[in-house]
C-alpha cells in the first residue's frame, strides 16, 4: 500500500475540519450549556446529537470486535460509499474498479464525484478474479470495490481472491459485507489490522431490522476512519438514530432469532422456488435474498406488481438477463408469493 497521504487527495490532506461546539472541550462533566445558540428548551430534542456518536460506537465495539476509534458512522452505508470518493478521488483524474454485477451506489457516487468507474464482470459463476481486477488498475486507480455477499447475485467471494487484491493491490480495497450475518465465512472487518488498505462496510438496515434510522459502519485503520470524520457533515447522524441504534443493540437475542429464521425460510424458498414451472434457475447464495433465471422476468414481475407482490427485476443488469431478485420475508409473504407463481399460466 502507498503512504496514506499519496493516496488521499491533497486538498482533504490538508483540510481544517468543521470545529463542533461539543468538540471544544473535554475533562469535565458539563450542565449549562450555553455555546451552541441552541434553544434551551425542549429538551432533549433541542441539543445536537453527538458528532462523533461515543455511546454507539463503544457498544458496536463489543460486538463487532473492532475498536471504537476504527468505526466510522454515517447515514446508511452510502455516506461512507461517498466518502471513499470525496477522500481519495480527484475528479477527472482518478478511477475505481469494481466487481460486476453489484450493488449500484458504486457507480452512482463515482458519476457524482466525476470518477471513472471501472467495471470488471464476474465469470458465468459469479466469481470474481483478482488478475482481472488488479489488470484493469493504472497508476490513477484509488480504490477496488468488492461486495460479499454480492448484491445482486448473493454469492460469497472467494476469501483467496480477495486477500489476493489486498496483497497486490496499492490503494484502499472496500470490503461490502452488509449481508455477511447471514453467511458463515469469516469475515474481514476483524483484520483491519493486517490490511492497513481495507475498508470495511456493514449496516444496521439488514439482519439487525433498522433501515429506517439509516446507520451504515465503516471499519478501517484510525487514519482512514480519522479522515471520514473530517470530511463529514459534522452531525450526520442525529439523536432519534443514535437512540434507536442503542435500543436495537441492547436486544442481540431478538438479531439472533431474526437470522435464524430468515436463514430457515431461505431454504425452503430455494427449494420451492426451483420447483417452479417459470424458473430456470435459482443461484446458490449467502445473504438474505436470491436470484433466479426465470422464463419471462419482466412479464412474471408484472404479473406479480398487479397482485400486490414487489421483487425485484434484475433483467437489465449485466450477466442477469431475465432474473428475478428475491428477498426472503416471513413464512406468510413467502408461501403468498409461491403461491401466485403456482397459479401463473
């Protein structure tokens, strides 16, 4: 990997952070507070929520396995996805490389930013390969972004091909891991140590229930984490999320149960499924979700919309002609929506 400070774009490098009122002082329980203009009246909704999100993070601590300093919050996983551009990416100068097909704010935030994006597609499979990968790279290339499972093949990448792209590789490889709770391969979050380059992203929005108070994670080195911290919005995460995010983490039992039965319901679904006269194929996969090759996905989706039932239609993605993306729910809306296919003619 290159010295940080050759990888992060110079004027990040030397910028001067937003200086949060609550970030001024330090050493002593305070009371009266009497420095952010803010109202002093109803409370607690009056006061700025944590810029840093302390309490947070030391409870994901435990948890994940990480320390505090090397987590990063911000609103949803995509904040941090953003971030990798802001941080390392000159616009017009630089490029990523990217696993294809996956999840698509990859893309999104490199044409916001005005990055070259470089897709690289998976084998028939849906395998990545780490020479193709490291191949497509040039002198400009910042980032690599590899999600595992893969949204939306729902497929592992290799251990193997990954670490091979972190040894050979010079800027920061991204790790996507918000389905890996309903995978049982070790995860990279816990080796951000032997990878100074990795980051790793996560989520409270799939196995732990919580899209809708929008907390994304990012696991990396303190430097890295350090520099997100200057880059963001000083309070990106407000008060209703930080709380919420606290209640969900004191009930671990309740994610346990959750994935348990979610990893149950998708193996019947994958055996009902492929049991289907409309379907073709149905592909192995890790996460919460899965694809399958069916005879006509745009009419089948359709006909699905029109009684009330939402998949999602994956035909125009590349290496996904005519397939379906199917996310497990509960064993009610499961056998509803195998129950409809039976019923198409």
């Amino acid at each position: 990997m290159k010295q940080l400070r050759d990888l992060v774009r110079p004027n990040i490098w030397r910028l001067a952070p937003y200086s949060s009122a609550r970030n001024e002082y330090s050493g002593h329980e305070a009371h009266v507070f009497l420095d952010a203009n803010e109202n002093p009246y109803n409370a607690p909704f009056n006061r700025y929520p944590d810029p840093l999100q302390a309490k947070v993070k030391e409870e994901l601590s435990k948890i994940k396995g990480v320390p505090a300093d090397c987590i990063f919050l911000g609103n949803g996983s995509d904040e941090a996805i953003d971030l990798v551009y802001r941080v390392f990416c000159r616009p017009q100068v630089d490029n990523v490389v990217a696993i294809e097909p996956t999840y698509g704010m990859y893309k999104v935030c490199a044409d916001i930013n005005d990055v070259d994006y470089r897709p690289v597609l998976l084998d028939e499979n849906y395998e990545m390969s780490a020479d193709k990968l490291l191949a497509a790279c040039d002198k400009h290339t910042k980032a690599i972004w590899i999600c595992s499972p893969n949204n939306p093949t729902g497929n592992n990448m290799s251990v193997e091909e990954i670490e091979k792209v972190l040894k050979n590789f010079d800027g920061v490889v991204v790790v996507d891991e918000a389905y890996s709770d309903f995978s049982t391969i070790p995860v990279f979050r816990t080796r951000i140590k032997e990878f100074p380059n990795i980051i790793v992203l996560n989520t409270m929005s799939k196995a732990w229930g919580c899209a809708a108070i929008r907390l994304g994670m990012a696991f990396a080195s303190k430097e890295i984490v350090d520099l997100f911290n200057k880059v963001k919005y000083p309070y990106n995460v407000n008060l209703l999320t930080q709380q919420q995010a606290l209640k969900a983490l004191d009930s671990r039992e309740d994610v346990e149960k959750w994935v348990s039965l979610l990893l149950q319901e998708r193996s019947k679904m994958l055996v009902s499924f492929a049991t289907l006269p409309v379907t073709l194929k149905v592909y192995p996969t890790n996460a919460n979700f899965f694809l399958a090759k069916m005879t006509d996905a745009q009419g089948i989706y359709d006909y699905l919309v029109a009684k009330g039932i939402i998949v999602r239609n994956r035909t125009r993605v590349k290496l996904c002609k005519d397939c379906l993306r199917v996310t497990i729910g509960t064993k009610a809306e499961n056998t509803e929506l195998l129950s409809a296919l039976r019923e198409l003619k």
